[in-house]
C-alpha cells in the first residue's frame, strides 16, 4: 500500500512539472511568423506549380517583408510591408515593386502603391506556413516551411 501512494505521489508531481514546462513554451504568432519561410508548393486552383519558381519570403518584426524569387528566367529581391488583420488570423502584404509585376493591367487602372493582399492564414506554426489569396479569378494557396 505504501508502495502505491509513493507512486500516486511522483506521478502527480511529475505531471505538474510537465504542465509548467508547457505553459513556459507559449510562442506568440509574431514569433512564429518572424522568420525566413522557403516555399514548399505553389497551388492556383488545386493545380500544382511546384519547381517552377523558387519563393522565400522574410517576415520582420518592424513591418516588413523581404521576398527572392528565382524563376526559369529571371531572380530578383524585393521588399514591401506586411502587417496582421482579422485579430491575427490574417496577414496583409502591401504590393511589391512595380517593375517586379508582370501583368500589371489586372490590376486596373489605379496605383498599385497601396493594394493590400490578404494572405489568410490556414496553418501557421514554428516550422510551417499555409497562406491562402483570393484574387477573384483564382484561389493561390502557398505553403512554406520554415528556413534553417
């Protein structure tokens, strides 16, 4: 009998440290997103797009995002701001530069110095990123996972 409450004992004691280690470990979502992500599918439409471009983009803690590019015919980096909406459920990225837009005329006839994309967010963790846009004619869905 004695044996058993010994056990009961260190057992309670045991799950205790446990649920304060877990509390200790909470990351916040900026946390999580601030950090270089290297894509790992590209998908317009449930179509698959995968090798044809090379994305990673770089959250920052100050606002802003850098993304490189490398495609079959060009690579190029660039820089934009980013911010959280919907109670960080989503991110808004500001449009990247013009000359690094290729079908500029879908944008219409505006400025597209303050087009703010919606990047809903499907999965977001210390290791991987899932996105979602709607731009109206197609749903681009990229998922990252994150740079070492």
């Amino acid at each position: 009998m004695k044996n058993i409450v010994l056990i009961l004992a260190a057992l309670l004691i045991g799950l205790s440290s446990c649920k304060k280690d877990e509390e200790e470990s909470v990351v916040s979502m900026e946390e999580m997103l601030c950090r270089e992500w290297q894509m790992e599918k590209y998908i317009v439409n449930d179509e698959d797009y995968d090798g044809i471009i090379e994305l990673i983009w770089e959250f920052r803690t100050d606002g802003i995002i850098n993304a490189s590019v490398t495609s079959l015919t060009e690579s190029y980096t660039d820089s934009s701001e980013w911010r959280w909406t919907n109670n960080q459920n989503d991110i808004e990225i500001k449009q990247f530069a013009k000359e690094n837009i290729k079908h500029i005329s879908l944008l219409g006839s505006g400025g597209i110095d303050d087009i703010w994309v919606v990047q809903r967010i499907i999965l977001l963790t210390s290791t991987k990123l899932i996105v979602e846009t709607d731009s109206g004619d197609n749903i681009i869905r990229i998922e990252f996972k994150g740079k070492s």
